[in-house]
C-alpha cells in the first residue's frame, strides 16, 4: 500500500460532490455519495528543441506553441466496505485550435525518472513543478495500481481511464496524468473543462457517479525561465506612507488593506495569486511578477485597480496614500529573497526623495509611481490606456553612498473625491 499525498491549499481549483449518473437515484442500494478534489492543471511552455523529432517540423511553422500539461485529482475516501472499481478523468480545451498530440500514462513514458529527468520535456517538467512536486510523483509508477490507458489522442478531448473489476488491484485515490498539448501561437492562456466518472463496488452492489457540472479552468501559459532559473521580470514594491505615525490598531488594519488592495489589484491584472509569492514588509510589500507577461496590459490594467480600490476604501475614512515603483530586470530567488539588480533598485525608486516629494504634494492623491527610464520608453510611451506618457514627469534619483543613479518618471494617481 502507499501513502496518498494529496493535494491542499493553493493546488485545489476545487471540491465537487459526485452524484449518480443521469441525475436520478443510486444504482446501490446503500446510498453512497463522495467527491473529488479537482487541482490546477501546471502548464509549462515546452520550446521546439525538447519537442519530439516528428512535432519539430510543425513547430517551425510558427503557427503554434507547445505546452506540457500536469493533471491531477483525488478522490474521497469511501466507507468501509466499499472499493473504486473504476476512474475516468476527461479534458475539454476550450479553444477548438487545441489538441492533445501526446497522452503519457505515467511518468516513463516522458523520461520522468526519479533524480535524474531523461528528457528535455521531464526537465521542464520537473522545473515547472517547483514546490508541487507532488505532481510528479503521482507519474511514478505505484505497485499493485492498474495502469492507466488514453482516449483522444489528437483532439481537443481527451482523458485517462483506470479499472479494477475484478479486484485484482487497489484503485487509488489520488492521480496524476501528463499530456503535450499543441496551441495557437498567439494564446495566452489554456482553459477547458475537467470531468470525472468514478465506479464503486459494495455490499450493495455497483454504483456509478459522475461530476454534475464539468468543472471550467483557465491557467496562464509563459515563456520558460532560464535554466538556471534567472529570468527578466516586472517587479512591485509598495509603503504606506505616514504608517510609523498610526497607532497599533490603525497599522493593524492599514496592514490588512494593503495586502488586499494590492491582491485585487495583481487579480485585475490577469495575475492569480497562485502566480506570486509576496514579500511581506510591515508597512510595504514587495512582489516579482510572472515571468513573460504582457506589460502594456498588465500595468495600466494593475494601476486602474489599485486607484480604484484606494479611492474606494479611503472614502469616509482615514486615508492610505501608497508610494509605489516598477522596475524590470534579470532576477531569480536566492536562499534568502530574489536576487538581482532590479529588485534592488524598484527598492530605490521607492525611497527616493522625488517619490516621497510627490507624494507631500499631492495628499489627496492615492498613489505615487515612480517608474525606470527603460520601462517608461519600452512601455509607457507606447500606452493607450491611462497612464499614459503625458501623465508622468521625468526625475532623476542620485544616492552617491549606495553609487546608484537612475533617471526616472513619476505618475501621481487619483485623488480621493470627498
């Protein structure tokens, strides 16, 4: 027997009850009803060189990107007595230019061995995974499980089915399926509909129960870091300013706000909180975005929502008036925080006098940005959407002791109407 590591917190896309199929009545006579925990589908891009030989050729034609896809779900426990003698997990991709073109039924069939990834595909894999790794070790192969088989293979329906009538093997509760998808080239996501059908055997005989509604998921697709896990990304540090001023109640409840203003903010954005890993800060907190996002989507589209969120929440109340930077650079997470020059120099842009300047200028407004000349140029000068170029004016941050200097742009945000 093993031990069933199943999925928690964050993993769970979500609990759904498994009923009786067709919607009337058991088939047993004892009445048996569970669920499943349905877990994010991890998609991770997979570039043509790691692509098997016979896709390379299309994958040239550029009018398609290739993505690895992690699946995984578990099912209740069930009451004494009572057995899985079959499972059915099925996928439906939303985008009809989608399709399945590799279904593995476990781990070896993609070089997935333990310690040592034998294929570019399993290295990607394992990369992507990260701290889910339990997703890799559901493909290992499990003594005494039947094995799984495929259905849908080059289309955009496609799942894995496992069964025991005869009681030869335990079904587990808990798995994990692998698939290579191919999409258009342009998309930016992969969404679709997961269902599940199980098959129960007790003293009262066989029941059959499936998923009433299929359940929808939409996960975003990004380039791949680097191999050594370095990669160019947007990074966001926010303080509330005129926070050491406040009581202990007052900060507590600044602290609150500003933790949820800000996860509104990245949520409005397209960014999941699954996505990001904050770092906490008392009165600040420091983010790294996603790695390959679009950022003249992602920033005015993150601004309009932290205005708005604040101008909200500042109404009738004491105000929490933000300084706020982004900057872009070469980062990857060391042992102790991400390391890199940008994510120390969004840190100078924040404290530097022309933001805290703007800011005692401007105290009705909610926010003041400060922004690199790099971003402004690549980005801002390019907007349509608020703010846009004419909204933000140059500065230029000098800290001889800390031998920095950086020309920058200021945007101060809405005010608070009364």
């Amino acid at each position: 027997m093993w031990d069933d590591e199943e999925l928690t917190g964050a993993e769970i896309l979500g609990h759904h009850t498994l009923g009786p199929a067709g919607g009337k009545g058991l088939s047993g006579p004892d009445g048996w009803r569970g669920g499943v925990r349905c877990g994010h589908p991890l998609i991770y891009p997979v570039p043509a060189e790691d692509l098997p030989v016979t896709l390379r050729g299309r994958a040239a034609l550029g009018h398609h990107r290739y993505a690895g896809a992690l699946f995984a779900f578990d099912l209740d426990a069930l009451e004494p007595g009572r057995r899985y003698t079959a499972a059915r997990f099925d996928v439906t991709l939303a985008d009809g230019g989608s399709r399945a073109v590799r279904l593995d039924l476990d781990g070896d069939e993609f070089g997935l061995v333990t310690g040592s990834p034998a294929s570019g595909v399993a290295v990607l894999a394992t990369a992507a995974a990260g701290e889910r790794g339990g997703l890799l070790r559901r493909l290992l192969g499990r003594r005494g499980v039947p094995r799984a088989w495929a259905n849908g293979v080059q289309t955009g329906s496609f799942g894995w089915s496992w069964e025991d009538p005869r009681g030869r093997f335990v079904l587990p509760r808990t798995y994990g399926m692998h698939a290579l998808l191919e999409i258009p080239a342009g998309a930016p996501e992969v969404a679709g509909l997961l269902s599940v059908q199980v098959e129960t055997t007790g003293p009262g005989g066989r029941e059959t129960a499936v998923l009433s509604d299929a359940v929808p998921f939409t996960e975003p697709l990004t380039p791949a870091a680097g191999p050594d896990g370095a990669s160019v990304r947007l990074c966001m540090a926010a303080d509330v300013v005129g926070y050491s001023r406040r009581g202990n109640a007052e900060t507590e409840l600044l602290q609150h706000d500003l933790v949820e203003v800000l996860g509104r903010a990245r949520q409005a954005a397209g960014i999941a909180e699954r996505q990001v890993d904050p770092q906490p800060q008392g009165d600040g907190q420091f983010t790294v975005l996603p790695y390959g996002i679009d950022e003249s989507r992602v920033i005015p589209a993150l601004l309009r929502e932290l205005g708005e969120r604040l101008a909200a929440r500042d109404r009738g109340r004491p105000a929490m008036q933000l300084r706020v930077a982004l900057h872009r650079g070469l980062v990857k997470q060391g042992d102790n925080g991400w390391v890199g020059t940008s994510a120390i120099a969004v840190h100078r842009l924040l404290d530097s006098a022309p933001l805290r300047e703007a800011v005692k200028t401007n105290p009705t407004a909610v926010y003041a940005l400060g922004v690199p000349d790099v971003l402004y140029r690549d980005v801002i000068v390019h907007a349509v959407q608020p703010p846009v170029a004419a909204d933000f004016r140059a500065m230029t941050v000098e800290l001889p002791e800390k031998n920095f200097v950086e020309r920058g742009w200021i945007h101060v945000g809405p005010e608070v109407s009364a």
